[in-house]
C-alpha cells in the first residue's frame, strides 16, 4: 500500500511540475499582441525607470518592472518573422539588450548618461519608425 501512494503522489507531482511548465505563468500579460503599442508601453515604462533619481523609493520597484517588461517584450515577439524584419523591432532589441546588460552587470547602479542618451536616441528612432510603419 506504502508503494502505491508512493507512485500516486510521484505520478501526481510529475503532473503539477509538467503542467507549469507548460503554462503561461511567465508572462505577466503586458504585451497585447498590438505590436505598435506594445513597443509605445515599452518605451513608456523604461522612459520612466531610466529618469527616476536614484535617491527615489521607488526606484528598485521600477527597475524590476523594467526587466520584467524587457522579458515579457522578447518572449512575446521574438519569434514573430513578420516583425522581426522591422527596423523598430531592431533598434528598439538593441536598446533593450543595452539596458538589460546594465541591469545585470550592474544591479546597483544607476544608469550612466550616456548610456541614457543612447537609449533616448534609440526610443526617438523606434517611434519615428514606427509613424512610418516599420
């Protein structure tokens, strides 16, 4: 009997593990499937984690929601042919590697000017690219 409930619960929890897995648990529902709006939330929300003043008490709050946000934008439009050939798709991927590569080598620094600038520059070229439709 001992052996029974043995596989029982071991059958049960392959189940549970399997089928998180196989769920949608990872993505926090920001992105909506409207690609050019998506991209406008995106720029949005890393304009304001980017801009906070180190001092702020909300800081470390946006700088996790601007991972996230990072994380939920390539998960959900990486694969997508159609917009991986855009150009605001491109050079909004460049800004946000770029960003996400401070968030991770440097978790606890504030962003560098001109890293800022840069990211400015390239959220100003997504957005005009995105009036002309690519």
């Amino acid at each position: 009997m001992r052996q029974f409930i043995t596989r029982v619960f071991a059958l049960i929890l392959v189940a549970v593990v399997g089928l998180t897995g196989c769920s949608n648990a990872g993505v926090s529902g920001q992105m909506t499937g409207d690609y050019q709006q998506d991209t406008l939330t995106v720029i949005d929300n890393l304009r304001t984690a980017i801009n906070l003043e180190p001092d702020n008490p909300d800081k470390n709050a946006a700088e996790a929601d601007a991972r996230n946000i990072i994380n939920d934008y390539f998960s959900y439009y990486r694969r997508d042919n159609a917009i991986d050939g855009l150009s605001s798709f491109a050079t909004l991927r460049t800004a946000l590697n770029g960003l996400a590569g401070h968030y991770s080598s440097y978790p606890n620094r504030p962003v560098p000017t001109k890293l800022k600038k840069r990211l400015e520059q390239e959220f100003k070229q997504v957005e005009a690219a995105l009036k002309r439709g690519a």
